[in-house]
C-alpha cells in the first residue's frame, strides 16, 4: 500500500488557486492536491481523517509571519517543513 498524499499549494491570489483547482485531478480515497490563497482562514482541513503531508508554495512563507504560525502551521502535519526552500 503507498503513502496517501494530501497536498497543498499556496497561491499569492484567490484567482489563481481557483485557476489551479480546476486543473488538478480528481481526488481519491489515496491522493488529493488542493490550492488555496495566501490568508486563507484553515479549519478543520483534513482528506479522510489526514492532515497535509505537502505544502508547495508560489508564496515565500516565513515562520515570523503571523498567518503561518497561526493558521497554516496548525493546519499542517508536524513534520511539514515550513519555511524557504531552495531548488538546485
């Protein structure tokens, strides 16, 4: 059996993560990817029992900011790596 995966990525507007939800494929029982704006009010978020276990974002997201400390951080895994990430 693989690993379920909930995945979520943070967009700079509320346009562009409806843009990106139509896009996405469907999701099942094992995978879901959902795109929500910088600020998003988080309640609750959870795929069959599962908080996130993937964040990508288009948005540099830093633990001093306010709305990662208290809504996205708490919404997430404890093992989700917030913070700058550098790809080579």
């Amino acid at each position: 059996m693989s690993e379920r995966k909930f995945i979520v990525v943070i967009t700079q507007t509320r346009e562009e993560a409806d843009a990106l939800n139509v896009i996405f494929p469907p999701v099942t029982s094992d995978f879901r990817i959902s795109a929500y704006h910088y600020g998003y009010a988080f309640c609750g978020l959870n795929h069959y029992g599962m908080r996130p276990n993937v964040l990508l974002s288009f948005v540099p997201l830093d633990d001093n900011d306010r709305w990662v400390r208290e809504c996205l951080r708490p919404a997430f895994r404890n093992e989700v790596r917030i913070g700058p990430v550098e790809i080579t």
